[in-house]
C-alpha cells in the first residue's frame, strides 16, 4: 500500500502564519495610533505654555516702556529740584550779602539815632521849663475815654486827630511781636498767649488805646487790624462809621484787639481797600505799622521777599490810594527795614499827613 505523502507547510499553517502576522501588524498600528494621540496632545500642552510665555513677554515689555517713561520724569524731576535748590542756596546768599551790608550801617544809625534822642530829651526839658512858666492853665479836653501810661507823650505834637471821620489801620503781622527778625522767626511758632505778651506788641495795644481817645467830639470813627487781610475791630461793623462819642464802641474795639495774636504777612494794599469801602470817605487815616509789606493783593510764590520787592509792593499799594486823603503814620521799629521809614515819610508828605516814630515807653 501507497504511503500517503505529508505536506509541511498546508494551509491551516499558513493561514495561522499569516492570521498572527496580522494579529502583530495590528497591535503596532494600535500602538502608533495611542502614540499619535499623545504627541498631539503634548503639542498642545507646548503651544499653550509659548502662549502664556508671549503673553508673559508682551506684558513685560509694557512694565519696561512704563519703568523708562517713570525713569525719565524721575530725572527730570530731579533735575528740577536741583535748580530749585540752587534757586534758594543763590537767595540765601543774597540774604546774607544784605544782612551783612545791613550790619555794616547800622553801627552809623545807632549813633545817629542816640543824637535824635538826646536832642529830643532836650526839647522836653524846654517844653516843661515853657509849661511850667505857663500864665494860664490848658482848656480841659473834651474825650469820652482817658488813658493813662507810662511813657512821656508831651513831645507828641506832629500827629493831631482833627478830622469827622477818621480810620485807624493797625497792623498785627508777625513782625509786630518785635524788632529783630531772629526773634520774629523764634516768636511766630509761639503760642498765641506768647506772642499777646511780647514788649512790641503791648506797646501798640497802648497806642491804638491813645488813639481811641483821641478823636474829636461830634466826629465818626472806624478802627480795622490787618495783616494779610483786614478787619473792623467792632465785629459785624465792616464798613460802617460808628460813633466816636460812645464810650462803649471804643472800649469794645481796644478789647478785640487785646484778644489778637501778631501773626501772618503784611499787605499794604488789602488794608487801603478798606478806605473806599466806607461812606463818605474818611478825612483822615492813622496807619500804625513797623516797616514795608510782604505781600500785595495775592499770597506771594515765594517765602523770602527782598527789599527791592517789599518797595515795589509798597508803591503798588500807595497807588492804590484815593486822593486827598491825609494818611498819618505811627511807624514802630524793625530793624534791617532800611527804606520804611524814608518811603513811609514821602507818602506821608505827598497825601499831607505825618510821620511819627515813637520810642519805647511811649505812649
């Protein structure tokens, strides 16, 4: 009998062959395609952080262009305060020039002034030998207030309250607290019951109290204080007259001022504008100061004011006058004001008034 002949490779292998070479070529196409998937989404996760760091950048570049613009305005600034500061050294040495030139002359006006005094003590020693030497008695005054110091008043001849309706002008700045200006700066940061108290002060409380008995009998007064800015002694009484012949609006005017403090600038100006806010307008003006204004109508840019510019403010209010209006001045001390009391005694002389510079037990 015939053997049967064996076949190695027949069809049920090939077909188990190529079922599990299908079976591999399928699982690495799975196996690519998962890792397709992936590498997409890590694009992703990659494309959104160069997002977020361009974001980052753009933001960043903005910050800088503001750093070099605040950088910039910051040198400017700078740069400003730099000139500014050289703006105030350049004054300051301006003070200083001034301030020793002022030194150096003062020497020769004391000397001077010592002479006035000792020719005006001997004009008082003649005044009393005529009174006493006197036939008749003077009239009786005829006020309605007394006052009684301590100082000599009788040399007082230059200044007569003679007019219906007079206005007297007080100055209450900060100078008013004393002559030297090392003081005043020392002074003005005192409380105001320090400044009530200084030797200056009182003496011009006790001249707008002489005043006050001064005015004559059928006549019209209106006392105002000024310093940056002016006001009737009498409160609610701004720009009206009040009467001389009673006592008791005379004693309420000196009281005010009592309860005042020196403090602020000086303005010239805003105190005459006060003259043609009265109706009529007053015959006579008593100004009582202590030397050149500080500032005109406005608050001024700067703190230190020279004399050059002190003067200019002084003419700017002496124009802002009315005419015909007699303008006495009762000028009191301030020491390196060199031009007051030559520009005061030429307005005085120009409006007809006077000119009085007391001394310090006065009145």
């Amino acid at each position: 009998m015939r053997r049967r002949r064996v076949e190695v490779f027949s069809l049920s292998f090939l077909d188990c062959i190529c079922c599990g070479f299908g079976a591999v070529v399928l699982f690495y196409t799975v196996i690519a395609g998962q890792s397709g998937i992936k590498r997409i989404d890590r694009s992703d996760q990659l494309q959104a952080e160069v997002n977020k760091l361009e974001e980052e950048v753009l933001v960043g570049t903005r910050n800088l262009v503001v750093l070099r613009n605040t950088l910039q305005k910051t040198k400017s600034d700078t740069r400003l305060a730099a000139e500014r500061a050289q703006a105030v050294l350049d004054e300051v040495s301006s003070a200083r020039e001034e301030a020793l030139r002022v030194g150096a002359t003062s020497m020769a006006q004391r000397e001077h002034i010592n002479q006035l005094k000792s020719d005006l003590k001997a004009l008082e020693a003649g005044t009393q030998r005529l009174q006493a030497g006197a036939v008749k008695p003077a009239p009786p005054g005829e006020r309605v207030r007394s006052f009684r110091g301590t100082g000599n008043r009788r040399y007082v001849t230059g200044i007569r309250i003679t007019g219906k309706h007079v206005l007297v002008l007080v100055d209450r700045s900060a100078s008013m607290v004393d002559e030297d200006l090392v003081n005043i700066i020392k002074l003005r940061n005192q409380s105001a019951a320090v400044r009530r108290t200084t030797q200056k002060w009182r003496q011009t409380l006790d001249i707008a109290d002489w005043l006050s008995t001064q005015f004559p009998a059928g006549s019209q007064f209106q006392m105002y204080s000024f310093n940056t800015e002016a006001h009737s002694l009498v409160p609610d009484r701004d720009g009206k007259w009040l009467d001389a012949g009673d006592p008791r609006l005379l004693a309420q005017a000196i009281e005010h001022l009592r309860g005042l403090a020196p403090e602020g600038g000086t303005s010239l100006i805003n105190a005459y504008s006060v003259i043609r806010t009265l109706f009529p307008l007053p015959d006579q003006v008593v100004l009582v100061t202590d030397g050149l204004p500080t500032q005109g109508k406005d608050k001024p840019t700067r703190r230190f004011v020279n004399v050059t510019q002190r003067s200019r403010l002084f003419e700017e209010a002496q124009k802002s006058l009315p005419p015909n209006i007699p303008i006495d001045v009762i000028l009191l001390p301030m020491q390196g004001d060199l031009p007051a009391p030559h520009m005061f005694w030429a307005m005085a002389r120009e409006t007809r008034g006077h000119i009085l510079m007391p001394a310090k037990d006065w009145p």
